[in-house]
C-alpha cells in the first residue's frame, strides 16, 4: 500500500490514527541500530514488556549485545505491553 500511494494509514483501538509516509521510512533507515556496534560507554537501563506486540521483547537482548557499555541492565515486565506508562516504570525502575 505504501509503495503505491506513498502513504500508510495506521487506525487503532488504542491510539489515534495518523499516517506513515514512504519518505519517513526512507529517512529513517539512515538511522538504523540494529545493523552496527552502538558505542555507549556509560551505563544502559532497558525496560521492555514482554506483551508488547509492536516490539518483540526479545529484540531488546538483541539490541544489549550491540552496545558497547560494560554496564547493561534489562528488565521485563511479565504482564507490559507497549505502551508501558511512564510513572509506571519510573516505579519499578526506582524501587529496586
């Protein structure tokens, strides 16, 4: 659809529509991670949800082993999705 019309429409129950262009697509694969060493040398938190179904959560061990930092720390949320809230993780993250 996208190739044809230069336009994607994305309509959810759970967030507003908007719209995903072929341009936005193009211009984000000059940002791509996943294909390179990610130089970080400072400590990393990763937070992910392991219900969420737009990102595996899978793919954030992945995304540990490109970066370079000697101090990564992941942790899952057995019952999150994607759109963990953010005071949500902020209680997790700070009572540990």
């Amino acid at each position: 659809m996208i190739s044809k019309k230069g336009v994607f429409r994305d309509f959810s129950d759970e967030y507003p529509p908007y719209k995903i262009t072929k341009n936005l697509i193009d211009d984000g694969r000059k940002y791509l991670l996943m294909n390179q060493q990610i130089s970080l040398d400072c400590p990393v938190n990763i937070i992910h949800g392991i219900k969420d179904e737009a990102v595996p959560w899978d793919l954030s061990i992945e995304l540990s082993k490109k970066i370079s930092s000697n101090s990564i720390t992941q942790s899952f949320i057995k019952d999150g999705d994607h759109g963990l809230s953010v005071l949500r993780i902020l209680n997790i993250y700070f009572s540990q």
